[in-house]
C-alpha cells in the first residue's frame, strides 16, 4: 500500500486489505519544508458485503481456463452456475467462503462450444450475474 498524489493537490491512498463490515482508521503525519508537523486522522466505515463479480479472466476466452473472482459474506458458501445462451446449465460449483470475503474458481471451457455464456452468483438470497464469451 502506498500513497500517491492524485494530479489534483489531493493525496490518495488506497487499502485493499480492508475487509466488508470493517471499521479503518488512518492517520497521517505531515512536515512541511519549514518543519511545523501536522497531525490528521480520519475514520472509515466500510459497508458490509456485496456478493458480485470482480473479473472474469480472460474476457473473452480462447477456450482455456477462465478464472471468476467475487467477493461474498464471509463465512458462508456460494453456488456459481454458468449457463448457455439458450439457458443450459454448462457448470455449476459451490465454493466454500474463508473469512476474507473474496473467493475465486477456475472453470476449464476447453470442451465448451463457442459463444456467449453468463456466470450467476447465488448466496443467502442474493444473485449476480455477469457475461463472458468463449471463441476459438
């Protein structure tokens, strides 16, 4: 984690290591050129868990393995259903959440006819769902 300057005189930080439902605070400690130090804090609450696709890799697919990433509630598993455009079930898996609220699964397409698939995420009610596409 580093911070960086945002081109705009704003200072910018970004943690990717917070978790959903999770209290952060930081501080920063500035000198200026004349040495007179400021001291700043600040508080964030992150919002709880949202169950959605981080990325589908590669997008679209030459028919190898494609990698889903998502984040879900900690602590709880999630079904993962891909299906075809005229509504096939191709795939389906549950994948087991640790207590990062991130999960990730590898789906081999190689026998997978080309086209236009969706991966839906379900868990405690809740869905998403996302597109991707495998060519030869």
């Amino acid at each position: 984690m580093a911070a960086s300057d945002d081109g705009a005189g704003y200072l910018r930080y970004e943690d990717h290591d917070i978790l959903p439902g999770q209290r952060c605070g930081y501080r920063l400690l500035i000198v200026d050129d004349d040495r007179t130090v400021t001291l700043a804090e600040t508080w964030v609450d992150v919002p709880g868990f949202e169950l959605a696709f981080a990325s589908i890799r590669p997008n679209p697919s030459t028919g190898g393995p494609v990698r889903l990433a998502f984040t879900q509630a900690p602590g709880a598993s999630v079904r993962v259903e891909v299906v075809d455009i005229a509504g096939r079930i191709v795939a389906r898996h549950t994948v087991d959440a640790g207590a990062s609220g991130r999960g990730e699964l590898a789906l081999e397409t190689g026998s997978w006819p080309a086209g236009v698939y969706l991966a839906r995420l379900s868990q405690a009610g809740r869905t998403s769902t996302r597109r991707f596409v495998v060519t030869r």
